[in-house]
C-alpha cells in the first residue's frame, strides 16, 4: 500500500516537472520567435534567449518589460505609410522643379502648389497647359487671349 501511495505521489510530481518544463521550453521559444520578430541585432537576441530561459518564468516577464514596441513588420508598414505622406507619388508621373522654389512639381500643373507660382494656364478648348506668354493654344489653334494674369486661368 505504502509503495502504491508513494508510486502515485512520484507520478504526479513527474507530471508536474514535465508540464513546468515544458511551459518553461514554450516560454523560452515564444520569447526566441519574438526577439527576431521585433530586432534585427544579435545582442538583443542572445538577450532574449538568456532571459526566456534564465530566471526561469521570470526571464520572460523581464523580456515583455524590455522588447521594442513594433515588431520589424509594423516598423517596414509604417515607415512606407511616411513615404507616401511625405513624399509627393512619383511613379508614372513626370515631374519637375519648380522654376520658383525648386521642389519637385508635376509637369502638367499650372500652379506651384507650395509657393503658389503660375507658370502655365489651361487652353479652353482642349485643356492642355499653356504657357503664359502664348496667345493661342498650339495643340488646337484656339485664341486664348493675350493677359492671362487678369483673368482667372481655368
Ligand atoms: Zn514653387
Ligand atoms: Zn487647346
């Protein structure tokens, strides 16, 4: 009976080892995929590998308190979301600088929108941009008229 009652109670501590042990290894591997997940250097991921294993339950408690906010992914979208804010979409559009302030405009405006420049007016008839000297539109022949900064050009 003793033996029997002695047998169970070893049994169930075994079991108990092997679930901590395995938490324990999960933890480590979660924190392991993370650290690659959210950097890119070496350091912190032998960091990270210590402190999922070392203080054991702890160590990855310590790791949540230290690791960088964004995961790599989050970082790439978001530096994309700034380009495309700051930067004016280029592809399939040809571009110029503005002969004013310089910053990169596309060729079909007919104002700078951030120095407010008017270089060019739209024909009438065919809606090309014109230059302003030009009394007639050269792609239609349309008359355009002559002072083109008394008028509103649209
Ligand atoms: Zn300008
Ligand atoms: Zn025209």
């Amino acid at each position: 009976m003793i033996a029997d009652v002695g047998g169970i109670v070893i049994g169930v501590v075994v079991a108990a080892v092997i679930y901590v042990v395995v938490l324990w290894l999960a933890l480590a591997f979660y924190v392991m995929r993370d650290a690659y997940r959210r950097s890119s250097s070496p350091t912190f991921h032998m960091t990270a590998r210590v402190l999922g294993l070392v203080p054991p339950f702890l160590g990855p408690l310590v790791y949540l308190v230290l690791r960088p906010p964004r995961t790599l992914e989050e970082q790439r979208a978001l530096a994309l979301e700034e380009q495309a804010l700051f930067e004016p979409p280029t592809d399939g559009v040809v571009s110029r600088p503005c002969p004013t302030c310089g910053r990169e405009i596309e060729q079909e405006f007919i104002v700078c929108p951030y120095c407010r420049t008017q270089f060019a007016r739209r024909c009438v008839n065919c809606d090309r941009s014109l230059r302003l000297g030009w009394a007639l539109c050269p792609y239609c022949a349309t008359e355009v008229g002559a002072p083109p900064l008394t008028r509103t050009a649209r």
